[in-house]
C-alpha cells in the first residue's frame, strides 16, 4: 500500500495476489548503483481521492493507457533486503493453490508475526522516579477498534497504565515496546468484556470520556490486570448495577445514563461493532406535524421485541418455530428459534452511521456503498421496516439519542458530500428525511431524547429492559415474550477456545461477526420500575467469567515489598447525573467515534491527556436569591487565571506585568514585566531616542501541574512559578501573540496576528526556540485560542469571524466554522468538546457544534451587552461595559430569541469588565476591570440537605443522634449550628429513606425549631418554613437568635 503525502492524490493497495513474481531488488541507475523496489502488478485499488471517503475504484493495469504494469518505490528509510525479507512470506501465502480459511492464515502468519510480539518492558519509559512496574513482564494484547485489531502489550505500573501504539523493529533483540500513558487514577470503572465469545476482555473507561477495548492473550492474563485496577486504585467497583439502579429511581441519573450504563455492563461498546450500545425505539409516530409526549399512542409497546411489534409478522415467526425440528442437536441441527437475525449487528450499525463513518462501510462492503434503496434514507421508513420486513428487526444506537455527542447531526446528514448514489426512483441519497415534527436534525435528536425520558417511558422502560438484558431475554420466559433468537447469538452458546477444527470455528466467529450478539445477562427476576423504589432484584452470577481474584497472580507480580506502591492519591467521588454537575460523568458512547474517524489505518492517535481537565462549572439557579449567593471581595489589581486550590490568581496586564498574587487578600506574590517592543520616543524637540516599552499581555496560560506559566506579547515567555525563572524567545511570531494554550506536559500551542498557528515544545529546561510545527494556512490574523481537555483539538479565532478546528494531532485544520462577520473576540469549548461558544467583537455569543452547526445564540438586550465571556457550555458568565458581571444559560428555548440573564452582579466593578475566569467546580469567579482591579466573587450553595448529610455522617445510627438529642436539649445554640456549617460545603440529595427521613426531621428540629411531617426537598420551601417559625410570637430570643443565624447561613453562605 502507498499513502502520498499529497492528499489530493489517492492512496494505492497493490494486491500480492496481483503479483505473478515476488517483489525485488533492481538497479535502474549504473552510475549511482542504487537498489529500488520493483514488482509487476495486473491491477490497483485506489481510495480516498482527494481525501474523501469514496468508493475505492478497482483498476487493471495490464489495458491500462495511464498505468504500468511496471511499479517502481524508493525506500528512503528502510533497507531494501530487510523490506522484501519481511514481505516475501505474504506474497506466498497469497499464492497458495488451495483456498484458505481465516485460521490457516493466522498459523502461516504466525512465523512473521510473532518475533514482533515482545512483553519485554523497557524501563526507560518510566517517567517518574517513583514509578514502578507491577508485572516483570507485559500481557500481550490486541487494541479492538471498528473492524480492526492492532497487536500490542500492557503494563501497569504503580501510577500509570501503559497502552501500546505500535511494535515498530523486525528484530526480536531490538524490538520495543511503545507506550501512551495514562493516569490510574484518571481511569472509570473498568468493564469485563468478551470478544468473539472468549471471555478474554476488558474495557477501560477514561474520565475525559475516551474508551479502550482490549482483547488478552487468555482470560488470566485479563482478570489479572482487572484485579490489579481494582487493587492499585481502590476507588473503581467491581459492579455497583444496585447503586445506579438506586440512583434511577430516584431520578439523579437520566433514562439515557441507566441505558448507557447497562450497555456497559452486558459488555457492548462502540470500540466493537458485534457488541455496539443498544438502545430502544421508543416513538411509534414518524408521520405528525406535532408529536404529542402526553399519548400513549405516540409511543411503541416496551414489553414487546421489535419482532412482536406486528401481530401478521409475529404470527409467521411463531409457525415457522413450530415447523423447526426440536430436540436433534445430537445430529447437529440448531435448537429451534423465532428470529434468525438480530437486533444489533455490525451491519445495522453502519447502516445507521453511514454518512458518519463512511469508511466503515466501505471496509466491510469490500470498497463500496450499499445499494442506494437499501441505505438509511428514511426515519419513517426505516421504522416501518422494522414494522413489516421479515429480516429487519433493528433497535436503534445511541446516536438517536445522544445530545451531547459531537456528531450530534452528521450521522442524519451528509456533510461530507458522499456519492452514495441514486435510487430505482431516481431520488439522489442525501441527507435523512425527518419525520414532519422535527424542524431539524438537532431538534430531531433533541426531541427524541426528550421522549426517552419522558413520564410514559420512563413507566415502562423497565420492561425493554427485561428483554434485552433480563430474564425475559432466554429460555422458556424468551419463549413465552416471543423473544427467542438464534442459539449462537447468545454468551455462553460456544466456547471458541474449545473449538479446534478451523472450519467449524470460522463458521462460529463468520455467525457471531454478521449475525449479532445478545447483550451479557445482568438480571435474573424481574426488574423493578422506576416508581417501585425499594423493590429488589436478583443480579445474573458471573456464571461463564468468574469474578477475578482480590490479589493477581503472582507468576508475573512484582512481588517484593520495596516494589508496591505506597501511596496513590485517590480521585474524587463524584456524580453520575447529566445535569451540569462538577465531577466525573460516564462517558457518552457515541463519543468514541471522533477519536477513530481519521486513524482507522492505525493506532496512532496520542493518549496523553491535560492533567487540568475541563468540567461544568455545576451551576443550577432554582431560586429568587441566587445572586445573594455570590459574596465578593475586595478589588485589587489582578487578572485571569485562578489555580486548582483557589488561593491563588495569575494574571497580565495592558502594561505588560504578570502578577501572582493571592485571592484572599490580593498581595502580590511574584511580578514580572515583559520588555515590550522597540518604539522610538521624542526627545526634547529635535531628537528620537529608540526604547523598549512594555507592551500589552493578553493572552496566558498555566501548565496542569502549576509549574509554569505563558504569555506572550510581541515575545513569547515561559514562567517557573516555583523558581521565578524567566525563559523568553523574542519575536517568536511576525506579530503579536494573541493566543496561548499548554496542550500537555511537553507542548503548548500560540496564534499570533501574523495569521500563524506554532506547536513548540517545552520542559524544566525551558522552551525550544523553534517551533516543532507552523500552520501557515489561515488567511487572516488570528485572535484568539482554546485548546479541549485531551489535547487534541485546538479552536481558533480569526479576525474574519472564521474559528479554525485544528488537529493537534495531525497538524491540520479539519474544518472552518463561519461563527461571525466579526472578529472573535474570545472562544472557549465545552464540557464534552462537542461544542464551543465563541463571542464576537458585535457582541453576540454564540455556540456551535465542531462541524459548524449552530446550537444557540445569546443576543442580549442593549443594555446587558457583553464586553467579555468565559462559558462551560452550559452556561455563559459574560462582562459588561457598565461594570456588570451576568451568567445567562445556554441551550434554553429558542436558540435565537432575546434572552434574560438569569442571575446578575451588577456593578462589581466601576469600569468595563475586561477579563473573566471560573474556577474548575465553577465556585470561584474572578473577573477584571479596566482600571486593572479584579474581584474573586465565591459561591456558597449550602442546603438543608448538607446539613443532614454532615449529621448522619458525625453520627453513625440514629440510636446515637437520639442519645446526643436527648443530652443537648432543643436548645442546641450557635456554636454548634456553626461547627456543622463550617463542615458543610456541598448541595445534597433531595430524597430520603428510612433512617436518613428521620434524621432529616430531627435535624429541622435541630436547627430551626420546626416539627415537619414531609421534608422538603427545595431551598425556596425550607426559606418559607424558616420564615414561618420566625414570625410566631411564642418564640424567646435565644430561638431567634439561632434561626436568624441558620437561616443567613442557609440563603447567604457564611
């Protein structure tokens, strides 16, 4: 295969079968003696063309006018024997007289493979003195992808876990092992898995949403590295389905998060398209103007599979299932079954992601599209397929559902302009046809998600459940629901280990690859509604993979006393809801699809994350009072940015001084002033002196670890904040810097008004004082930059109201968003990376998905009209000219309506807000003024809930808080209401059970005096009680005085 550099031209596979005589060695210059590579080859594929995922186009060279048949490469950094050495085994195998199956290619390619698998560890790939390995040797494993698999190895180590790129040596002595590492501490809970029905694997969820699948050499090795994970970082579960099952009936995850989450634990993920996320359809009506939420009729019947959804098509199910003959499986016939096809498969997969992943359709359609009538073209029809086709009995993806995604609208439109041809009709394939109801394709997906989570649905969903992960899912209660498929469909139907005749085992896994798999078994009795709290449910036993051991094996441990680790920071717990929440969120399934688009040659996208992740801000505003909640500080002259403890502000100046100083207090800690530019001055009346003033710094950046600082101006510097040393590369753009954004712990990334984008390297040394990478392709200057949490992506701001995406990865802009008509003033992506919001010098905000879909508009009235703005995604906190600081909610009602803020802090400041910054969990705002003063506003969003959650926690039982009530008395007094305030900082839950709904009354009658039957779950309502027991004339001061205290602290933070 030959890739040009020069994507214009297409990329050529030259098949060996093509190939009457082995590649060889030629000399075709006497003079210089030089070997080329030369071959005869009768035919080429050419593909991508121009970069665009076509049908590949299949050439034959030996009629050709444009081709030779005669192919000619120079090898400019390998040796040419080595080259036709390792290719000679493939040429013969692909000559073999006899057809081969699957498994006899792998035993002839096992002598050229295997000398390039190595689970030697080379120590020099640890970073950290402190880092150790846990294992004397790696676990062989296979990266699972889309259609593909790349070979590699696996450490652990005592802070990290190391992932494979590539095995890059043909000699097994030099051989080594690549690694991207990532944090142990940053990894979600690991899922066990099973590839091709070998309970050999292992998912590996990343915090910043990224997912690795992995296939182990057996299921030792598999279990072993799980049960290290689970030892190193004891954080992770093993299975915590009773936790989220807890958490959604009481409605603190979504109906999406509980279907994600059990996809999770039956073992489906999108990095395998046999196990993608199966999610229900949950609308019946495709042909309204309006779709009506409040009508039964609107929705499908959930206690049917979609075979049983048409009583006709049923009917012919269940006679063919009579007919099958029963009982012979001795003899080789399959047990009978209803359904031959199933509702998840590789196939409906890319049926539905077509115009999303052109380039998985293509690899396993052999270099075409489908046929243009069988392609997704049709939401109504495609429904109505599933209604009446005998062989279409498809659930739906996650995509259908999936707000949050960065495809949220390219997997229903053809953004990429593909040729996927035209119709028996003459109808040209485009985009889908919506059903009339959706205005959209975003309100499309919207609207769906608003279905799923809807009162109807969520009464009924538990009985989709039961079929597709529960009891109902096989045996006689499959039978009895009409829910019965073919037998190896099922985990468990075949162990593929124990298989040794090829033929038959080719057959199981050609089954399992084109037929579909059933989810894993998670639930063996019925499982309850969402209204049913309390009811129990019996969990499936891990009866095919048993349950890891609590210590690994000790065969390839790491087993001396001196080798374990001693401490390992534990991550913090955090919640599982959608709702803007600070803390760690499951990633969307969907998501992995936008790491995987542009490398499905190969593995070689980088798995190094920033360590100083991007999160929601966590802001809910429900009542009246919340601006009150907002207590500032006195102003001093600071700027931007705040660090992870808050205690600290670093900030620049329009007169070039970076300052870091304290937010308590506002006293400088450390100061610098940049030399500026060369400008010339009079003096006197006839002479000019040539000086250097400083010039303004607008752009800065801090490492993850705190370590270092950037800011530029005319010049570019690199600040050690523990040392104070100052590096400097004078006129590292032809203009000045306006950007600046540190991706990872070895690179940070500017953009100046000379119109260029420059990667450079930096380290404790200091800053390589040549840029690693230029982009010189924009056309206009460039503004403003913002980098997403993995380091992968880059925005950039343009005077022209363009935000270029840059891939940081390939070095490249992948697309070109018309944001404006006016420059940009700042930008700024989302909590996911699906979306940015930028704001241009005409004053408008604006959010946007990454391929250019517009998702809101902030068009404020005059008088809140916004000079600066920092957003989440969620919400956006904007400065006004008149001093004002406003925090407005995007994504709320009509995208371009006139918007009012929902909560204001009018005049924090005498001049312009200039500069804006949040804090990490969104509890700190530090905005900057024109005269150069800055106030740190915090916010205090204590509840009666956090108080309950600090008494049971100081109080193990109730027997004991019933003890301690009975020694205090009610008259509890301020020292005490204040010592458990000042241990409370956190919102709590709303609902109660049990012990917890008493100690919750007991603490009203604690704290503010008050006998309630029923807690209320909102602040506005415990305000109203409050103030209900404070004008009663009975009560005596010391009362008073204690409900005016509770209450201040309640609404206003202490």
């Amino acid at each position: 295969m030959f890739e040009p550099q020069d994507v214009m031209q297409p990329i050529l596979k030259f098949p060996f079968r093509d190939m009457d005589v082995s590649p060889c060695a030629e000399i075709f210059d006497e003079e210089s003696n030089e070997l080329y590579l030369s071959f005869d080859c009768n035919a080429v594929v050419e593909m991508k063309e121009r970069n665009v995922d076509h049908p590949y186009t299949h050439r034959v060279l030996a009629n050709s006018s444009v081709y030779s048949t005669k192919v000619i490469f120079s090898l400019v950094h390998s040796k040419i024997h080595d080259f036709l050495q390792a290719i000679a085994p493939l040429w013969s195998l692909s000559h073999k007289k006899s057809v081969l199956n699957k498994i006899d290619e792998e035993r002839f390619l096992a002598p050229v493979l295997e000398p390039r698998h190595t689970d030697v560890f080379d120590a020099s790939l640890l970073v950290d003195f402190r880092e150790r390995p846990l294992y004397t040797k790696c676990k062989l494993v296979d990266r699972i992808v889309p259609l593909l698999k790349f070979p590699g190895a696996m450490m652990l180590t005592n802070l990290r876990f190391a992932d494979p790129v590539e095995f890059m040596s043909r000699d097994v002595a030099s051989s080594r092992v690549y690694f991207q590492p990532a944090q142990i501490n940053n990894i979600g809970d690991p899922v066990l898995n099973f590839e091709y029905a070998k309970q050999c694997g292992l998912e590996v969820l990343l915090d910043d949403r990224q997912s690795f699948f992995y296939s182990f050499r057996s299921m030792q090795d598999r279990d072993d590295i799980y049960a290290t994970m689970l030892q190193v970082n004891q954080t992770l579960q093993q299975n915590c389905t009773r936790e989220m099952l807890f958490k959604w009936q009481h409605r603190q995850v979504s109906n999406f998060e509980y279907l994600s989450f059990l996809n999770d634990q039956a073992g489906r993920t999108t990095n395998d398209l046999t196990q993608y996320p199966v999610f229900p359809w949950v609308i019946a009506d495709y042909k309204t103007d309006r779709l009506d939420l409040t009508d039964p009729h609107t929705f499908r019947d959930l206690s049917k599979p979609v075979g049983a959804l048409n009583a006709d098509r049923l009917a012919y199910f269940q006679q063919r299932f009579h007919n099958m003959p029963s009982g012979m499986e001795a003899e080789g016939l399959p047990p009978p079954f209803l359904y031959g096809t199933h509702y998840s498969t590789p196939g409906y997969v890319l049926f539905y992601l077509v115009r999303m992943a052109p380039e998985y359709m293509l690899c396993l359609q052999n270099g075409k599209f489908d046929a243009p009538d069988r392609l997704f073209r049709s939401i109504a029809d495609t429904y109505q397929s599933c209604l009446t086709n005998h062989a279409d009995l498809k659930e739906l993806i996650p995509a259908f559902y999936d707000t949050d995604s960065p495809h949220v609208c390219e997997w229903l439109q053809n953004t990429r302009n593909l040729d996927l041809g035209t119709t028996q009709t003459l109808a040209r394939v485009g985009d889908v046809d919506l059903p009339p109801w959706a205005d959209s394709a975003h309100d499309f997906v919207e609207k769906h998600r608003e279905a799923l989570e809807c009162d109807y649905v969520s009464e009924h969903l538990h009985e989709w459940i039961d079929l597709i992960f529960g009891y109902k899912q096989q045996g006689a209660e499959a039978l009895a629901a009409n829910n019965l498929f073919y037998y190896l469909s099922y985990e468990g139907a075949v162990n593929l280990e124990m298989v040794t005749d090829p033929v038959d085992r080719c057959s199981f896994e050609a089954q399992i690859q084109e037929f579909g798999q059933t989810p894993k078994l998670l639930f063996q009795s019925p499982h309850p509604a969402r209204s049913q709290v309390g009811m129990d449910v019996s969990l499936a036993p891990m009866d095919v993979a048993t349950s890891p051991p609590v210590v690994p094996s000790v065969s390839t441990r790491l087993t001396s006393e001196e080798d374990l680790p001693e401490v390992v920071e534990q991550p913090p717990v955090a919640s599982s809801s959608s709702s803007s929440s600070w803390g760690f969120k499951r990633p969307t399934l969907s998501s992995t699809f936008s790491g995987l688009t542009k490398n499905v040659s190969g593995f070689k996208a980088s798995l190094r994350r920033r360590c100083m992740e991007r999160s929601s801000w966590g802001w809910t505003f429900d009542y009246t009072t919340a601006a009150a909640m907002w207590d500032e500080s006195l102003p001093h002259f600071l700027h931007s940015n705040l660090s992870k403890d808050m205690k600290t502000v670093f900030t620049t100046s329009d007169d070039g001084t970076f300052k870091i100083s304290s937010s308590d207090d506002g006293v400088v800690r450390r100061s610098y002033t940049c030399a500026g530019t060369l400008c010339f001055v009079a003096a006197g009346c006839i002479h000019m002196t040539m000086m250097r003033l400083p010039g303004p710094v607008r752009c800065l950046d801090v490492s993850a670890d705190e370590k270092y600082a950037f800011f530029g101006s005319a010049d570019l510097y690199m600040f050690a904040l523990e040392t104070g040393r100052v590096g400097k590369l004078s006129l590292a753009h032809a203009a000045a810097v306006t950007g600046v954004c540190v991706v990872d712990d070895s690179r940070f990334v500017t953009c100046s008004l000379d119109g260029t984008i420059k990667v450079w390297q930096y380290g404790p040394m200091g800053m390589l004082s040549t840029p690693t990478f230029v982009y010189e392709g924009c056309d206009c200057a460039l503004t403003c930059l913002d980098v997403n949490s993995d380091g992968s992506i880059a925005l950039v701001g343009s005077e022209n109201g363009s935000v270029y995406v840059f891939d940081l990865r390939s070095n490249d802009i992948i697309s070109k968003v018309r944001a404006s008509d006016t420059a940009i003033q700042t930008l700024r992506f989302g909590m996911t990376g699906a979306t940015f919001t930028c704001m241009s010098s005409s004053y408008v905000a604006a959010t946007f998905a990454l391929n250019g879909a517009a998702v809101s508009t902030l068009r404020a009235s005059p008088k809140d009209v916004p000079g600066c703005m920092v957003s989440d995604g969620e919400f956006a906190l904007t400065g006004s000219e008149d001093g004002g600081v406003y925090i407005w909610q995007l994504n709320e009602g009509d995208k371009n309506a006139l918007k009012a803020c929902t909560v204001s802090i009018p005049h924090s400041h005498k001049s312009a807000v200039t500069a804006l910054n949040v804090s990490g969990n969104g509890q700190s705002i530090v905005s900057g003024g024109g005269d150069g003063s800055v106030r740190n506003a915090e916010f205090f969003a204590l509840t009666y809930g956090a108080l309950v959650t600090q008494l049971i926690k100081d109080f193990e039982d109730l027997k004991e808080v019933n003890t301690q009530l009975e020694v205090m008395g009610y008259g509890i007094g301020i020292r005490l209401i204040d010592e458990f305030l000042a241990k409370s900082g956190v919102s709590a839950c709303a609902d109660f059970k049990d012990t917890t709904e008493v100690v919750a009354k007991v603490a009203f009658k604690m704290f503010f005096g008050i006998n309630v039957d029923v807690v209320p779950t909102d602040a506005a309502n415990v305000q109203m009680r409050v103030e209900a027991k404070f004008t009663k004339d009975s009560l005596q001061g010391d009362d008073v005085t204690e409900i005016r205290y509770a209450r201040y602290i309640l609404l206003h933070g202490r």
